[in-house]
C-alpha cells in the first residue's frame, strides 16, 4: 500500500499539488500536516508511521518534506527500513525499495555520521586549544571580584538589604547567593 505525506510549513500555504501528485501515483490515504519541518512533533507524520505496516511505502513529494535536516532524514529512513516500509520521493526519483534507492540512504547516512565527527572533531579542537590559553568555556560570570568584595562590604551592613546590595549591583538577588552561598550569614561568619 501507498500511504502519502504532504507538509507545508505555515497555514497559508496550500499543499494542494502535493496532494494531487500523491493521489495521482496511486496512493491510497494521505496524511497532510501544515507545520514547520523543524519541529519534530508532527503529529500527521506521526499518525502516518502508525498507519504503515510491513511491506507498505510512504511516499513524499519531496525530501524536504519529511525531514529538515540529512540526520533527522536518515533517522527515519532507518527507521522505516526496520519496520520494512519503504520510502518513495516523487521529485527526486528516490525509491528505497530498489537497491538504487537504498544506496542513496546509505550515502545519506554516511554523510550525516561524517558531518558529525567533523563538528565534534572541531568542537574537541577549540575546547583544548581554550584549555591550553587557560580560558574557561560557558557563560561570563555576572560579577568579578571587585563587585563580590563590594557586595560583602555592604552586606556586612545589617540595615542594608539583600535586594538593595543587588540593585546597587545591578543584579538579582539570586546571583548573590549564587557568587556568596549563605548571603548575610556567611558575610557575618567571615568577619567575625
């Protein structure tokens, strides 16, 4: 059996020509979903997967329209393959229950794995080369030491309030607490 699936990514588009070249190859139901591709929840596709059995193929109009990225694609390909449902895309004459079509995926999937060891390769690379500058990764923090020693100064003040030392800082109470764990108490701990 044929099942369809048409996707257009915002409501105003019309997936109308998708629909007809899906019926028109044959397909026995179609389900049309009007959401982005990079949302991952898609509900009609989700409702076609749980529709197909063995020996059934989904057929798209195009590649685009079932997944936005190589990886996400591959994903499901691999995961139609398992259940024995084969993928057809109508644009680009890809059909995975040929040998052809599943030489395709097979170069899909190795691009995929490739373009993810280079981007991990990349990102252990510049994290040694911060290490070997002794940089840091991660967020700024929100208050150098001036501004600590400052907030403990004032803090040391017990008419002065927590809420009043962050706005003087210009920062929220919680990132005190977070640059001084045990706030007043602590202030008071390690002057006396």
């Amino acid at each position: 059996m044929l099942v369809g699936y048409a996707r257009v990514s915002t409501r105003d588009q019309n997936p109308a020509s998708q629909i007809e070249a899906l019926k028109a190859i044959g397909c026995d139901r179609v389900f049309v979903e009007k959401l982005s591709g990079a949302n991952r929840d898609r509900p009609e596709l989700k409702a076609a997967l749980d529709y197909m059995r063995a020996g059934d193929t989904l057929v798209v109009w195009k590649l685009d329209r079932l997944a936005r990225s190589v990886r996400q694609l591959v994903e499901t390909a691999a995961d139609l393959a398992s259940r024995e449902i084969g993928l057809r895309v109508l644009t680009q004459q890809i059909d995975t229950t040929s040998a052809g079509g599943r030489l395709i995926f097979h170069v899909f999937a190795a691009v995929a794995e490739f373009e993810r060891e280079l981007m991990l390769e990349r990102t252990h690379a510049g994290l040694a080369s911060a290490r070997a500058a002794n940089r840091r990764g991660g967020r700024p923090k929100a208050l150098d030491e001036a501004q600590i020693r400052r907030a403990k100064a004032m803090l040391a003040d017990p008419m002065i309030t927590v809420e009043e030392v962050a706005q003087q800082l210009g920062t929220a109470s919680s990132t005190l607490y977070r640059h001084i764990p045990g706030g007043r108490s602590a202030v008071m701990s390690e002057t006396a």
